[in-house]
C-alpha cells in the first residue's frame, strides 16, 4: 500500500473516533443533568460542539499519556479491583479534561463523571474495533508496530532467531470427537481449526489416565509426570490434608512433587512462557498460573496478565462489558432451559454467572492477549489454556447448544493468536491440544435420589442426613477467579472434617432416602450387623463421575477383609447399585481386586475374572490404567467409577456437573492433538499414544526438533529440588502415617 493511503486512513480512523467521542459527549450532555458543555448562560450550538470536540480530544490524549503511568503505580491492586478501578479512574481524567477546556465551559459531577468516562469509551472502543475489522490492512499494521516495538526491547536485534518457537494452545475439556464433529460439514462450527485439519494440521486421539482431569493431565503434560495424583481431589492420611488440584497451595506442592520425580524443571524451562495454567513447566514468564498464585511479593508474577491487559482503557471498558453480557447470557440461557425443563439440568444461579464470564471472557481475553505478546517477544515454548467451553459444558453439557457456542468464540481466539504469529520475529508452529474430553449424564443424585456419600454412609450402618450441604464444582474457573480477587483458598469438601464425622460430596439438599435406599439398590447384601464401635467413619469426595471413599483412622490402604469386617455391606451395596460401573479395594489375599455388580471381579495382579468383566464397558487399557492408579501411595481406600452407558458413553458425576470428566467412561478419556505436518508423527509406529506422559515425551520431541537446547533451568530445579520444604500452608509429612505396607 503507498504510504500517501496508509497515512490518510490512520488520519481517517483518528478523525472517525474522535467524531464519535464528541458526538457521545453531547448527547451525554443532553441526558444527564449533572454533566453540561455550556456555560452557565448558555452557548450557542456551534459553540457547545467545539466544547465537546475539545473535550473528547483532551481526554483521549490524557487516556493515552497517563492512563498506562497510573496503571504501574497500582500494580500491587488485585486483578479484578484494578478492573472495577479503571472506571473511577476514567472518571477522574475526564474531570482534568473538562477542566482544560478555555473558559470553564465543561462541568460534571465526580459520579456522573465515570459514567460519561466509560461511555466515551465504550463508544471509542466500538468505532475502533468496528473500523479494524472493516479493514484488515489496519488490523496487520497495528500487528507490525507492537512486534517492531518488541524486536526492538530485544537486545536491539532486528530479527529473531531463525529456529521456529512452539505454542502450546490448550482447548480445555474439547474432546477428539467433539473436535472431530465441529471440523466436519460446509459451515463447520470452528472454521478455522477446520481450514487447518487435514491441510496443515494433523488430528490424532490419545487417552488419558484413570483421572482424566485437568490437573492429572497438566501436571504431566508440563512436567512429565502425575504419579501419584488419583484424582481431581483426595485426601492424604499422612499430611491429613485435602488435595485439590487447583487450589495454589496444592498446585505449587503437586508441582514440587513433579520436579523432584522428574529432575528438571519442565516442559517450559528453556525461555518459556506459561499462561493460564494450573502449573508452570518451568517457565520464567508466567501469567495466570496457579501453582505461583500462592506466592507473596517480587516473585510473583501469576497476574502481571491482568495489569497488562488493563492498561489500555479500551480492552478494560470492553471485557467489562462484554463481562456483563455473559453474565446476562447465562441467565437467560439458564431461564430458557428451566422454561423448557430441559433434561439433565443442574441448578446455575449464585454466583455461577459470574464465574462462567470470568471464564469465558476476562480469562480468555486475558490469555489470548498474553499469548500475543509472547508471540512479537519471540519466545521459544509458549503454553496456554483456554478454560471457557469446559466452564460453560460443565452445566449445560459437552453438546447443547449454549457449549457449542463457546467452540465458535475459542475459533476466533485461535484465528487472533495465528494471524499475530504472521507478524512474530521467528516462525511458530501452533500445536492444538486437550487434556480431556466430556461426558454427558444426569448427576447420580439426579438419577438416583440420593448422594454417593448417603449411599456410603447407609452401606456403613451410619444414619443418612435428611439435607446435606451444597458443595462447588472442581470447575478451574472458580479458583482462577478466587487467586485473581487474592480471596483465601476454599475449603475443599470433607477438609474440615474429623474421624467421626462424614462429609457428602456435591448434593441438592434434596430429602436423602437413607439405608433402605441403599439396601434396595444392592441386589441381596449380607446381613448387616451393628458398626464396630471403633469403625473409622467414611470420607466421601468427587471428582466428576469417580468417588473416593477414605477411611481417616485407618493407616495405609485398608484393605478388603478389614473392610468386611468392619462394615459388611458397604462392598456389596456399592458393587450392585446401578450407578456404579465398578470400585478398586485393596484384598490383602489377592492384591487390587476390581469388583462389579452381581459378584464379578477382575483381580488385576493375576487378571482372574470372576463372572463378567466390570472393566469391559470401558474400553481397551481401562486394566491398565485402573492398576496404574493403584500403585499411587495416595489412592484412595476405594475407587468408585460412575456407570457407564456403552451405546451412549453417558455417565453419571458424583458432583453437581452434567457434563463431567475425571474417571473412566464416554468421550471424557479421549482428547486430542492437533499438529502441523513438519512435526514427526506423535506415534511414528501408529501405536495408540496413552497417557499424558507419554504425550508429554511427545512435545518434548517436538520442542527439541526446532535444533534448540532444551536443557531445564537450573533456577526452576532449584527451587522446587528433591527434599525442598513444601509450599506454604501445606503440612510436611508425617511418617509414622505413611503406609508402609508396599
């Protein structure tokens, strides 16, 4: 393009939105009755147009001069506050503007002020964005001045090295068949992945551990290894503690674990960024990271992602209001589902609105942008997660129409993030990928009527409430918001609780049918007997459709016979009830045994059946994959995977949740890598990649074929080395609870 055109089309666009200011302060004018452009004996319409074009012009220069100063000084501020702040901000440099008009002839009141702030930006921002999409020559020119300010900030090198970077963009809880199905047709649901399926990309499947959760998944994907982690939560009878796995103190130990296995510092250590994740795979750069959210002072930059994005009163004025009509979406969706009574449903009010737009809008923008920025720096590892369709398909399903919707605006992000990657200092591959998928289903308290903590409780003896508490989803957006707002960590289900007490996993507070419930769902149990006195009481946590039942009193893993002993219908009553696929015990006579409905068992040291195969309706490598998980030192006293429809893959979560992932069962155990073609193959032998670790080795081959070191920081590894304390807040081990019997 000739330069006399670029330059009358800046000016253009300039004169376009200072026209639209102006116009927005008159009517303004006219409307609020604490905000005038006149003087106090009036001015003539000529007159009050130059007071209003004035003033547009000194606030918009006034909001690019100032406005990023006042941002740095309030860096310490939490995310969501600074957001909220850049309103009364706006406000204030709207009164200095007013003020430098001649004459004195602009006036508002402090909090009428804001209001006309964030409509002048609103409409700045609207007539902005409107003309960059009309023009997409504006749109790249904008690209090319923010990635030569970052060449330039980079050692004073002109060009970046000629290796091509890798990002790592994450779809979380996108399953390989729901990517398969939104590629597919003349007006695919994700256009873009679909342009690059089969041209540029490759899509392949790979299956997840028995956890198939964001956290088991992650942990290993970013650092190699999840041993040890059973479950999205789970409960330590050597630390006494509740893991779950997004909370920050526990993502920061989890992470220490990884690094002291593994001895390096992780998938991102070599000039990485990680953004949006629970855990940092060893990258310097970090936003939005909740293994470092816990951390205090200089060293944590887990939200420097949110002072970023904010600095521009623009993007600022539209997440917020775009913020709003999410929430205001939700609503509505949640009403037309009542309305029609659809069915699964759970209930969405509180303050799940709120948390569905800090997922779909205020992370994703906030994450998207971040990862623009990484692109122009050049670096060499980027990895990031994109949490909104799993938030939304939590409550609505993997497939209603309110989750597809999501895919569509994740689409677009993908197309942002790959056209800024056009205008990088090195060339970048962008590998898609998921860490799960998600399966549809009726809640089991939906279902059945009753909790899987109630069915416990009545399968020990123990009396059933009649309302049980409501506990939250594991969804990752509730603690991304909580670390944004610098709020305490929530208390996971069952944390508080004692030996002796009980703790039900998410429940309605609906009537619970209690003991004869449970012994009309077991197909003809033994013979109850009164509890042990001494017997530990059960603690019950979820994690989608896979329950663990501990025992807290009891050292180690008890094992079957104790089990019998103690409470004989427990077993039996689990093992028949139609919601139950299966549960893993601990037999001191056989080793891990699988039982299933009507007396069958796997025994998985031997592989002995005893009638059919309870591990059958899930798939090839469900054996595999549930001994695995019984080798961890931290599985639980019983493992209790949801029913699983074969025909449909519907499962049903012991949380509040239809559309769940976290065990075996449906499309939950199946996600997806998308890959360019210069890439080698995941599997070069065509073997089925299995488990996040090996997808883990996967990436690390990848990284490695750009002829770059991929050596782990030595600062990384230092500070989460073998033997280093744990993070704050969480309990050092104690040895005399260890189980030993392994």
């Amino acid at each position: 393009m000739p330069r006399w055109k670029a330059l009358s089309g800046a000016l253009f666009r300039v004169l376009a939105v200072w026209l639209v200011s102006s116009l927005t302060l008159l009517v303004l004018a006219g409307l609020l009755p604490d905000f005038r452009l006149q003087a106090p004996g009036g001015d003539s319409l000529s007159r009050t147009a130059l007071t209003a074009a004035l003033g547009a012009g000194a606030f918009g220069l006034l909001s690019a001069l100032v406005w990023p100063l006042l941002v740095r000084a309030l860096l310490l501020v939490p995310a969501l506050v600074l957001g909220l702040l850049v309103f009364f901000l706006n406000g204030s440099l709207l009164l200095l503007a007013l003020d430098l008009i001649p004459a004195g002839h602009g006036q508002a009141a402090p909090e009428t002020a804001v209001i006309v702030a964030a409509a002048m930006s609103a409409a700045s921002s609207a007539t902005s964005a409107f003309l960059a999409v009309r023009n997409d020559e504006a749109y790249h020119r904008r690209l090319v001045r923010l990635a030569g300010r970052r060449r330039g900030r980079r050692s004073g090198r002109s060009r970046g090295p000629a290796t091509p970077g890798t990002l790592f963009l994450q779809l979380d809880g996108v399953g390989h068949d729901l990517l398969s199905a939104a590629v597919r047709g003349d007006r695919p649901l994700m256009p873009t992945v679909a342009r690059w399926t089969g041209a540029s990309h490759r899509l392949t499947p790979w299956r997840t551990d028995w956890s198939s959760q964001t956290g088991a998944s992650q942990l290993a994907l970013l650092h190699g290894s999840n041993e040890d982690l059973p479950a999205f939560r789970w409960y330590e009878k050597d630390t006494r503690t509740v893991v779950v796995s997004n909370r920050p103190s526990s993502a920061a130990e989890l992470q220490r674990r990884a690094i002291a296995r593994t001895g390096d510092g992780g998938l991102l250590a070599y000039d990485g960024a990680s953004r949006g994740n629970l855990f940092s795979g060893g990258a310097d750069q970090v936003a939005l990271v909740m293994s470092v959210a816990a951390r205090r002072g200089k060293h944590n930059r887990s939200r420097a992602g949110y002072f970023a994005y904010f600095s521009d009163p623009a993007n600022a004025t539209r997440t917020a209001v775009s913020f709003v009509a999410e929430v205001v979406r939700e609503i509505a969706q949640s009403l037309r589902t009542r309305f029609r009574r659809e069915l699964p449903r759970v209930k969405r009010g509180g303050l799940y609105p709120v948390i569905r737009a800090f997922a779909t809008v205020v992370e994703r923008d906030v994450v998207v942008a971040a990862v623009v920025g990484d692109l122009l720096a050049g670096r060499t590892a980027i990895y990031a997660d994109l949490v909104a369709y799993d938030e939304v398909a939590h409550h609505s399903g993997p497939a209603h129409p309110d989750a597809l919707k999501v895919l569509r605006s994740l689409d677009r992000a993908v197309a942002l993030i790959a056209r800024a990657a056009r205008h990088a200092p090195r060339p970048y591959r962008i590998v898609l990928l998921s860490d799960h998928g998600q399966s549809h289903g009726p809640t089991f308290l939906e279902r059945y009527g009753l909790s899987l903590g109630d069915l416990v409780r009545a399968g020990c003896g123990l009396p059933v409430p009649r309302r049980a508490g409501r506990t939250p989803s594991g969804a990752e957006a509730r603690a991304a918001a909580r670390a944004a707002l610098h709020r305490p960590e929530e208390a996971a289900p069952g944390e508080a609780v004692a030996v002796g007490a009980t703790s039900a996993e998410s429940t309605s507070g609906e009537d619970a049918p209690g003991e004869a419930v449970a012994a009309e769902a077991a197909a003809r149990p033994p013979e109850r007997t009164p509890p042990d006195p001494g017997a530990a009481h059960p603690l019950v946590l979820a994690s989608g459709n896979l329950g663990l039942v501990s025992f807290p009193d009891v050292p180690g893993r008890i094992t079957r016979e104790e089990l019998d002993r103690r409470h004989p219908a427990l077993l039996p009553t689990l093992a028949n009830h139609p919601g139950i696929g299966f549960l893993l015990v601990r037999s001191a006579l056989h080793g891990p045994v699988v039982l299933g409905p009507a007396g069958a068992e796997h025994h998985l040291r031997t592989g002995r059946l005893i009638g059919a195969d309870p591990l059958a309706p899930f798939g090839d490598g469900a054996a595999e994959a549930v001994r695995r998980t019984d080798r961890f030192p931290h599985a639980a006293d019983l493992m209790v995977n949801s029913a699983c429809d074969p025909d449909t893959g519907a499962v049903h979560a012991f949380e509040e949740q239809i559309g769940s992932h976290g065990g075996l069962g449906g499309a939950q155990s199946h996600p997806f890598l998308l890959w360019p073609v210069e890439l080698t193959p995941p599997a070069p032998d065509g073997a089925p990649l299995t488990g996040a670790e090996q997808v883990h080795r996967v990436l690390r081959r990848w990284l490695a074929e750009a002829e770059g070191p991929q050596l782990p920081l030595r600062s990384a590894a230092d500070e989460l080395r073998p033997g280093a304390p744990p993070p704050e807040g969480f309990p050092p081990p104690d040895p005399a609870a260890r189980d030993d019997s392994r």
